[in-house]
C-alpha cells in the first residue's frame, strides 16, 4: 500500500471520532414551532348596494360577495343571505337577515346569544361589547377566544323592522395560535363593514 493512502486513512480515522465527539457535547436546542408568514393586504374597501336588499355596506376589495345558496341543507328564508368570502385566507362573513315580525326582536335577539354560546366548550372567553354607529345602527359584536368554529361574530338591528346576524367561520380546523393573526385582521374589516352598513 502506498504511503499517502495510508496517512490519509489514519488522518480520517483519527478526525472523524474527534468530530463525532465534538459535535455530541453541544447542547440540543429543539427547533420552535412556527407559522408561515402571511403578507396582508392593505385595507381598501368597496361599496356592496344591489338593488332589492334592505341594507348596505363597505367590504373589502380583496374580498368576494357570493349568494348564500344553504344553510345547514336547507334553503334560506330569503334572498338577502349572503357571504363576504376571502380566498386568500380560506374564510368567509356569513350573513344572515330576517325581518322583525309582531314580539320577535326578543327571539332574535336571544337567537344570536344562543348561537354564540354555543361555542362555550371550546371557548376559553366570550366577551361582547354594544355597538353603535353614527348610521342609526346598533346591535353587539361578540369576541370568542380559544378554538371555536368562529371567533368573531356580530347582529347589527334597527330594533323594528331588520335583523341581520355575521359570523366569521374559516375553511381550516380551528387553531387560536395560528389563525390569531388573520382573525385581528379580518376584524378590522368586519369593524369597517358594521361602521359602514346602513339600512335602506
């Protein structure tokens, strides 16, 4: 055998175990857990006043309006449920509306808390405050924390003549700590659609 192969062999013999050594006293810092960025868009909004509905509102214009075709398999009492849907992040605004009828804003009204309790199990917090806006518009927006189905919801009424009930659902299983960011986001929008909506 030649002398420079076997002074090379020993060299890796020699390093390689050295290395191995070296590398194993470091400590082991696991990697943490991580979520993909997200680039939000800028919030600019649009104005949704087809003729025929009962209210109107600004949304954004990264967003989509879609007629509201079931609910829960069956059909919608009228043709005024419809869905603010976001495509780039797999959610929607889904948006219900009844006409108050003879003692039924009491019923409306506990509807919306009941459908928002509903997520109790889930929740760790449900916090709600009332709004009011400079349109003649009041009503509550409602603030589920934890791994509900939906962690931002609102009714916006009248008192008298309309009722129209939002919850925001994502297409994706809920997760508090990676869907945070999106929902603070998109609640700036929802805040801007109420702050905007009108009855006609």
């Amino acid at each position: 055998m030649n002398k420079p192969y076997i002074l090379k062999a020993a060299f890796i013999a020699c390093t390689l175990p050295a290395l191995l050594l070296l590398s194993c006293n470091s400590p082991y810092t696991p990697r943490p857990k991580g979520y993909f960025k997200i680039d939000f868009p800028a919030h600019r909004y649009q104005s949704f006043d087809m003729p025929g509905f009962p209210y109107t509102f600004e949304y954004p214009v990264y967003a989509r309006i879609a007629h509201d075709t079931s609910f829960f398999d069956s059909t919608p009492e009228n043709p005024y449920w419809i869905n603010v849907e976001f495509p780039r992040f797999d959610a929607a605004i889904y948006i219900s509306y009844k006409k108050i009828g003879p003692n039924s804003f009491d019923k409306l009204k506990d509807d919306a808390f009941k459908m928002t309790f509903k997520h109790t199990y889930k929740a760790s917090s449900i916090d709600y405050t009332e709004i009011r806006t400079p349109n003649g518009v009041s009503g509550m927006f409602f603030d589920v924390g934890g791994n509900a189905a939906t962690a931002k919801q609102f009714y916006v009424t009248d008192s008298t003549k309309n009722f129209l009930r939002g919850a925001l659902y994502f297409d994706t299983t809920p997760n508090e700590d990676s869907l945070g960011i999106v929902n603070r986001f998109l609640q700036e929008d929802m805040k801007h659609l109420i702050n905007t909506f009108k009855w006609k």
